[in-house]
C-alpha cells in the first residue's frame, strides 16, 4: 500500500467529509452510534480509491463525519477483517486515512468473547494491553517513515488518560466497566476449548478477531487509543453451549444504548476537561 494511495483515499474523504479529530470504529453489533453526529456527512467504501470492496452484499461501510460535543468526529461504520480475506495493510488502511485526516485520538470498539470467568454477556470491558495471536503485523514490509519509526514502542497500547476517563464516564452514568487485556484470533471460526484455556494462562481476559491491527497502525501513526469491547458470549468452553454469530449479534443490539451513551459522555469529557488530548 503506498503513501501516494493512501493520500488518495483521504483527499477524497477530505474533500467530501472536511477533517476530523476522533474517529469511532464500530465494532459488531454496535451500529447506531452514528446518530449521536451533528450535521453529519457520509461517504461509501465503494466512494473512496483503493478502499477494499466488501464481500458482505448490503454492508460496503461508510463514514459518517459530524460534530459531536464541538469535536468533529469521524465514524467507521463497517471495518475490515483479516478472516474475509484481506491483508494486513488493507484492514488497516481506514486507519492511515484518518492519519491524514488530521486524527488524533482512536476509540476502537469490538465484540468480544469471555474468557476473564467474572464477565457476562452484555458487560463492557476498558482495554488495558492487548495479545497479538494471529502472526500477523500490518507493519510488515518496508516501515513508512512518514508515519512512524521502523520499531514502534507498544508499552501502552492503550491511552492512560483517556482509559481513565472512560472509567469515569461510566462511574457517572452508572454503567458497570471492566478492565482486561483483550486476545486477537485470525477466525473466523470461533476458538476451541483448549485454545481459550491457553489464553486465560497467557493474560487474556477477552477474545475477538478484530481490534488489534487497527490498535498497531494507530499507534504506529501517533495516535491516542481507547479499546472498548462489548462482552457478546462467553468464550468457548466455559458454558456447555456453542457459540453462533447470531446470538453474538443479538447481545450486542441490547448493549448499543449504553455503550452510545458511554462513547458520547467520553467525547464530551475530552473536550470539557482540558485535557490535551494531542
Ligand atoms: N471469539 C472470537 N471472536 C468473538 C467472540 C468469540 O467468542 N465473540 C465475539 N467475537
């Protein structure tokens, strides 16, 4: 993916949207969000050169710019996967655009399975740190200088200030937060047993097949990162029961309200509390 690419996508996106300073991946079930944008403008994946084409009929993405809180906020409504097949680089190429946008500041959301036994479906859960499983690292291949250094430093993935006010936020609207280190798996089958059990010894707390690589390229391109996940399902093994994608979906319908509100309040927070969020 060159530079010259990814400038051409956010020209475009520029052109049409205007800039943005925070941008919101949605994760799974966790559409809606958008609605929270003042006087918001959208374009289509299908709009912007070199976005990939979705292979889910009736779902191509899009991003919705608006105002939220006087921040201008940009909302990917619609991410990439590793498992639908496309590289490394193109599921994060979404994340460069918004480099060039002018964004700053990340929230990155997801669907996650339990493995941390204290969750229940439907809690949300503030990512402390993160487990890379899948081999794989979109920063693979020659380093764009541009936007970082060759070895990234990865100590805090995830944004001390902005994690702290997320548990705030949440302390403010009664929304019950957990923390924990969230585990990426390639999918797109759900894990096994034995493979949840290795990622409780290893400091898992969540697993989920997205998330990580948009974590890697934000940081890379000096970006602040907040990780929340919606707890979906516990994780294989620890009920007697199988894990499908539509149970999956209906826990993360009944989350949207309070996880749109959370998101709101955090947004509203970083503008009002000073806080230099460069
Ligand atoms: N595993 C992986 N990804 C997921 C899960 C899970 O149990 N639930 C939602 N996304």
């Amino acid at each position: 993916m060159s530079y010259k690419k990814i400038k051409n996508a956010a020209d475009l996106v520029m052109n049409n949207c205007g800039p943005a300073e925070i941008a919101v991946i949605l994760g799974s079930g966790l559409g809606g969000f958008e609605q929270a944008l003042e006087d918001p403008i959208e374009i289509a994946y299908e709009d912007i050169p070199g976005f990939p084409v979705s292979t889910v009929p009736g779902h191509a993405g899009r991003f919705i710019v608006g105002t939220i809180a006087g921040k201008r906020v940009l909302v990917m409504s619609g991410r990439f996967h590793s498992y639908e097949g496309y590289s490394m680089k193109q599921v994060t190429l979404p994340v460069r655009v918004m480099s060039l946008l002018g964004i700053h500041t990340l929230i990155v959301t997801n669907a996650a399975g339990a493995v941390n036994e204290s969750y229940k479906p439907g809690d949300l859960v503030i990512l402390d740190d993160f487990i890379n499983m899948s081999g794989k690292n979109p920063l693979r291949g020659k380093n764009m200088e541009r936007f970082g250094p060759r070895f990234p430093d990865m100590t805090v993935p995830y944004s001390k200030s902005l994690r702290q006010i997320a548990a705030e936020e949440a302390g403010k609207l009664g929304i019950d937060i957990q923390r924990g280190v969230y585990c990426f798996m390639n999918g797109p089958c759900f894990e096994t047993p034995a493979e949840i059990k290795m990622a409780r010894i290893i400091g898992a707390d969540l697993v989920g097949m997205s998330t990580v690589p948009e974590t890697i390229v934000a940081r890379h391109s000096g970006m602040k990162v907040l990780g929340i996940s919606s707890v979906t399902n516990m994780a294989a093994g620890v009920l007697d029961t199988p894990i499908d994608h539509e149970s999956v979906l209906a826990i993360g319908e009944s989350i949207k309200g309070k996880f749109a509100q959370l998101v709101t309040a955090i947004i509203a927070a970083m503008s009002t509390n000073g806080i230099d969020i460069i």
